[in-house]
C-alpha cells in the first residue's frame, strides 16, 4: 500500500472510532437523563459476592440492592449459573434494567492455574505470559466473569512483603513489558466474550510498603517514582487497560484512594487514562484508620480525587448524597464516576447482550480442558529457575531410585499458588504424582515427609491459611527425618522438595526472616550427611536468603508455585525432557539485613573498589559482601552458552541516530536450550544520579546444541530518557556504557558517546 492510502485507510478508522464513541455517548445520556441520583450512586458501588472471601468485611443483603439499583457490580462470585441468576435481577426486576459489571481476582489463571506472576516473570517470555492471559480470560469469561483485577504491576524490592509474588520483580522495564502483555491477553478489543476487562493494580507503589509490612506506609521522591515505580501502571494505561485500583497504601502522606495527583494529575491529566478507577476492598472506610476523617469526609476526599467505584467499602452508598446537598461534592462528580462505569459496561457489551458471559455450554467446555492444562505445564517449566547444578546433577535419570522427600513433595493444595480463588485445588497435581508420571515405570520413587514446615505448629497454621494445610505429622521431629534418611538409604539421588507454603506469600503474608524455615534446614543436613547427591526443588513466593543451601546443596531449581500442572511440569524440568530458560526478576540477597538489594542501583559517592568487599569509609557492611547470592537476571541451563565481544555499529553518535549492539551467542553445550539475552546501558553523567545499570531490552533466544547465533539489538535516543530534577522525560548528552549479557551481573560492555 502506499503511504497515502495508509493515510486514507487511517482516517477511517479514526472516523469510525469518533462515531462508534459518539453512539456510546448518546446512548449514555440517554440512560443517565433516565437515572435518579440514588440510582448513580447505585452504580459505584461493588460489593463483594461473599463466595469467596478476600477481605475481612462483608456487604449484606446485595439482593435487595440489586433490584433498588444501589450495586454496579459484584465480584467474586463463581459460577456461571450464579452470574446468570444475579444478572437476571438486575436486568428484569431494578428500574432501569442496567446490566451488573462482575469481577474476579484472576490473577494467574481461573481453573487452569499458571505459575504466580513472580514466576511468570521469570520466563520473560511475553508471547507466553500474553497465553497465559489469553487462557485465564478465555475460562473466566466462560463462567460468567467480565472483569479481571489484573495485572498487579507492583515493583517490589523487598522480599519480605509477602505480596511480591504477585508482581513481576524488581524492574521497571521488564514489568512494563509484563503489564502490556498481560492488558493485551486478557482484553483484546473486547468485541468477543472471551475478551475481559483488565484492572491494573494496586496503583501506586504498593510494593515500596516500609519494611516489606503489608499495608505499611511509602514514601519516595518524585524522581524514583517516576523512573522507578510508575512505568510498569502507565504501561498498563497505554496498552489500553480498562481499569485501575487504587492501592491501601499513602503516598506523600495521602492514601492512593484519596491521592488526587496520583488518581487524577498523573493519570488522567498526564497519561490520558480513559477507564474507570476502582478502590481496593474497603479501601475508601480504612481511611478512617489512616486518619483523614469519618465516612462521609473519606468518601467525598476519594471522589474529588477520581476515584469512580467503591469496592466493599459503601462510603458511596451510604454519604454521597448528603456530601452533595451539603456542596461537599457536585453532581459533576458523581455523574463522571457514573458516566465511566456506564462506559465499561457498554465497552464489555453487557448493554447489547447482559448475558454475553453466560454461556452455559463455555462454561461445560472451555475450563480446565486438556489443552489450556497442556499450555500451562508448558509455561510453567519455562517458569523454573536453575540457580545451581554442580557436576551436572541435572536431568535425573528416568531409571534407578529417586528418595522424593519434603513437606511440598506430595501436595497438591501448595501447588497453585496463592491467589489461585478459582482453583479447585484437589485437581492439581502433586510433585510426587508429577515425578511418577513422567518417569513412567523405568524409575522407583519412594517418598517420606522429612518433616513439617516449620517446627512452631501455630506459625505452620497461620502459613497455611484458606484451608491449604500441609497435613502437620505429630511424630517428633527426628523421627520424621530419620524416616527419610532411611528411605534414602538405598536412593540413587535424594530430590528434596521444600521452601514455603503458597500462603507463606501473598497478601498479609509479610515475613521477617526469610530463610528457609529450621526444620526443613535440619533435614536438608541430615539428607546431605547420607552423602547422596541432593537436588533441592524449592518451592518459594518470594526469593529468599538460602546462602548456605547454596554453598552446601550441589543443586538448586527454584520452582516458584507452578500451578495446576506444576506437579508434571517440576518433571518435565528434573528429567530433562524441558531445558530450564527461566531468569530471576528480582536479586536474591545474602541475608535479610541486606534488604533492599536490586540491580539497578546508585553508584554513591563512596563506592567499593573493583575486586573489594569491603573497605573502610566506602559503601559497604562489616560483615557481609554487598553482592546478591544470585543477581537479577541469572539463571542457569541444562546447556552452556557463552557470549562473544560486544560488537557496536558505532561509538560515537548524534541526535536521532539509532546504534547496533551486536554479540555472538554459541551454545557450547550437548543440549537445546533457551537463553535470555538482556541489554543493560548505564548513563555515566547525568543532571542527577542515574543507576549503575539499567535494563533496556531482551530477547529469549533458541539455539541448538552447537549452534551460534548473532543477536542484535537497535538502541535509539528513547532508550537513554528519564524524568529529570523536574520531571521531565529527556535524554542528556554524554557517555554511555551499552552491557550484553545473560544476567545483570556478567556482561560484555562497551562505551559509546552520543551528544545532541
Ligand atoms: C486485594 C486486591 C484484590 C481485592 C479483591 C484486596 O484485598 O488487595 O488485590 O483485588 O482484595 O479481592
């Protein structure tokens, strides 16, 4: 085609996009003209379905609500036939027969479960995250689900907040790559019913939580949120996403749910957001705790603010008309939040058709099929993250015997994960069935518990919370490992199955101490005593401190909570039959005391000298290395890949000129595999600090045993932007250090200059 009927071609679909919003307009008008204040009001208020529980309070006679026209939606509710039901009220028995918007926190699959985000990240394989989406949406929709609250965006540099493992690490970069694929994967243009709504969360910095509390205060610079925290959400916003949450958190001293510079200046004025804004669960009363005043006043602080839905809280419901006749809000505001929710319903197509989701034959055929479970324990072994094999322990033998030991080895309910709320978790498989099943009849597995997960039964209950117990064995402690070092005894290799349960992570699953919990440390010594070769399958929703596993455990394979399929998948990874490719997003420190620890951060004035750990008067402590245990980026593979010199098209370049960096990439090993080649720049000089590296592209890439690759990235004047001291998104002339490598840490590097 040629450019001016591109041009032309564009022009339509411009005009067709003004006609298709003008028609929603009108037809909103239309309704809104129709609506009493009451019946506004009515539709910014979502209450929780009470099916399954997420929060601790609770809204009560929804029914009757529903036919007053008092709820916009409801969440949490499952079951198609119940949708339907509820749907059936609002549209045949409320006034206005305005249709219910019905959420759902799925966040890493309905049914079929895929690994927690965190281990998601860590594929860095976005076609397969987008997948992931695709197939979460695809189940959701076919029981009656609209609108999903995710992608959870948080940057998380804190391992001890539990809710890390609903985020994708560490990085700006990488997460905002995530959250596009996520928006994309779940929404699509939402003309078919298996396009839902998406809900970026928890908007903003959530993840910065002060000592890695659930729910703590943040505060940060403008600058570092801006560079460091707020690109991954604004991502999500320019890929379209229909919805935001407001996060528990305050920021400069004001809750996110009452933050006008973040619900109204940042992202509406400064990013153009066009959806609608939804509180988190009773985000909008908790600020009565926060200290800002009593319902009324906090109800009328998130409106004026550009909050637009009241999830649980009923601040709305029950203060905005009197804050209106009192002039403490004007019928502009509530009839904007209003217009917006109206807007998503129409978007969704629940105007045209309430029952769009309600297809009972989906909802027979589309959840938990064969091939959504195929994809997922496809994903989920490329979630897996090989952080050490000494002697190349790994892949198991299908042959001999395999002593399958560990309070994770034979259970099913760890498995998903936290936030698995439509899982039904006695259909996912347990590593001990996973390891049957792929070795097939040529291995002998023999299992023993080894011991609990935690010595303090109380602190084992509250970690196993939502009903997934571990199953405590009241035998003491020594009896339990002495069972499994019998069981050994005879193995060819010990494959000890342990780490935290799902619920170990998640929300208000802060923690501590971060390492392995003692009773399990114990039985990993008496297991490596036997003098077997030892590979620890480590189960974890956050990265943890396990410097001594490895210094002490020949191998490591960090399994995250992989899912409904990650019983098999874990498999597929132990025998081979899937080369692990996963990369970590986040750095794994030493010990807890070094937190936070993360790649990308400032050089000081006061840095350590190469080859140092630690000198006096420098950035550094006493008693231990600034090094992480394994660096973000890392992850090893059943093959070997080795990087050739960083190769660039020029080193010294102006204005809008683009750079080549170009390395060989060889796999030197016996085995296929996947490797993740990561580009990092650092600037050397800016008008204010600027990190010590940051990551600026990456590509997974295939090579056969043997094979050797060019691998190339085209680096543009975009790439070097950041907000300055006044926030504004810009280059600056200067040197450049352009870094190729296969973790953050070992990289090839060369310098270019490139000036205005
Ligand atoms: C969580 C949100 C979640 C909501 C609804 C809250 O407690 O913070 O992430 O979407 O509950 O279940």
């Amino acid at each position: 085609m040629k450019k001016v009927q591109v041009l032309i071609a564009l022009l339509f679909v411009v005009i067709a996009l003004h006609a298709q919003d003008a028609k929603m307009n009108a037809f909103i008008t239309n309704l809104m003209n129709k609506m009493t204040l009451d019946e506004k009001i009515g539709q910014l208020n979502l209450p929780g379905s009470g099916d399954i529980v997420t929060g601790q309070a609770s809204n009560s006679d929804i029914g009757k609500k529903i036919k007053d026209g008092a709820v916009g939606g409801l969440f949490n509710i499952k079951t198609v036939a119940k949708i339907r039901a509820v749907q059936k009220v609002a549209v045949e028995e409320s006034r206005l027969k305005i249709p219910l918007i019905f959420g759902m926190d799925v966040i890493h699959g309905y049914e079929t479960v895929f690994p927690i985000p965190l281990g998601l990240s860590c594929s860095w394989d976005m076609k397969e995250i987008e997948t992931s989406a695709r197939v979460a949406a695809t189940e959701a929709s076919a029981d009656g689900i609209c609108w999903t609250f995710s992608p959870m965006v948080d940057i998380c540099r804190d391992p001890r907040w539990g809710r890390i493992a609903e985020g994708n690490g560490e990085d700006a970069y990488l997460g905002s790559q995530i959250a596009k694929a996520m928006v994309k994967g779940y929404q699509g243009d939402y003309s078919k019913n298996t396009n839902i709504m998406a809900c970026v969360k928890h908007y903003a910095l959530y993840g910065a939580a002060e000592a890695g509390r659930d729910y703590n205060t943040t505060d940060m610079s403008r600058v570092r949120m801006y560079n460091e925290y707020l690109p991954p959400y604004k991502a999500a916003v320019d890929a379209g996403v229909g919805s935001v949450m407001a996060s528990f958190n305050e920021v400069d001293g004001v809750p996110a749910t009452a933050n006008k510079f973040l619900m109204t200046d940042v992202l509406r004025k400064q990013w153009g957001f066009k959806g609608f804004t939804v509180t988190d669960y009773t985000g909008i009363p908790e600020m009565i705790e926060h200290g800002l005043g009593d319902l009324q006043t906090v109800s009328a602080l998130a409106l004026k603010a550009g909050i637009d839905m009241d999830m649980v809280g009923e601040g709305f419901l029950t203060t905005l008309k009197k804050s209106l006749k009192e002039g403490k809000v004007t019928q502009a505001e509530i009839d904007n939040a209003c217009r917006l929710i109206l807007e998503a319903k129409y978007k969704l197509g629940l105007f045209d058709n309430p029952y769009k989701y309600c297809d009972e034959k989906r909802a027979a055929t589309e959840i938990f099929t064969d091939a959504n479970r195929k994809t997922a324990r496809e994903i989920a072994a490329d979630c897996f993250v090989l952080l050490k094999n000494q002697n190349n322990i790994l892949p198991l033998k299908k042959s001999g015997t395999i002593a399958l030991v560990g309070p994770l080895a034979d259970n099913k309910e760890n498995m998903p994960g936290t936030w698995s709320v439509a899982a039904d978790f006695s259909k996912a498989t347990s590593l001990l069935e996973g390891l049957k099943s792929v070795a097939g009849a040529t291995a002998k597995i023999v299992y023993a518990k080894g011991s609990n997960l935690d010595y303090d039964a109380a602190y084992e209950e509250r970690a196993g919370m939502f009903g997934k117990s571990l199953g405590r064995d009241s035998r003491p402690a020594a009896d339990i490992i002495q069972e499994a070092v019998n069981i050994s005894k005879d193995a060819d290799v010990i494959v000890a199955a342990l780490g935290e349960s799902a619920e170990m992570t998640g929300e208000s699953s802060s923690r501590s101490d971060i390492e392995m919990p003692q009773a399990q440390k114990d039985l990993l010594q008496a297991l490596l005593k036997t003098g077997k070769p030892v590979v620890l399958v480590l189960f974890t929703g956050r990265p943890l401190a396990i410097k001594w596993e490895n210094d002490n455990v020949p191998s490591i394979l960090n399994v995250w909570f992989g899912g409904s399929e990650a019983g098999p998948a874990i498999a597929d990874v132990l025998f081979g039959d899937v080369n692990p490719s996963g990369k970590l997003s986040t750095t794994w420190p030493q010990n807890v005391g070094q937190i936070p620890l993360y790649y990308n951060h400032k050089n000081t004035g006061r840095p350590l000298p190469d080859g140092k750990w630690f000198q006096k008067f420098r950035s550094n402590y006493l008693d231990v290395s600034n090094d992480p245990v394994y660096p973000f980026g890392y992850g090893l593979s059943y093959t070997n890949f080795s990087y050739g010199d960083l190769k660039l098209s020029s080193t010294s370049l102006k204005g809008n000129q683009q750079l080549t960096a170009t390395v060989t990439l060889t796999n030197n090993g016996s085995k296929d595999g996947k490797e993740v080649v990561q580009l990092y720049i650092r600037d050397l000089v800016g008008s204010i600090t600027r990190p010590v590296k940051e990551l600026k592209g990456f590509q997974k890439v295939f090579l056969k045993a043997g094979e050797s690759k060019e691998v190339s990235f085209t680096i543009t004047t975009n790439d070097l932007k950041f907000y300055n001291g006044d926030l504004k998104y810009d280059w600056e002339a200067g040197d450049f250090v352009i870094m190729v490598g296969g973790n953050s840490r070992d990289v090839k590097s060369a310098k270019v200059n490139w000036v205005k």
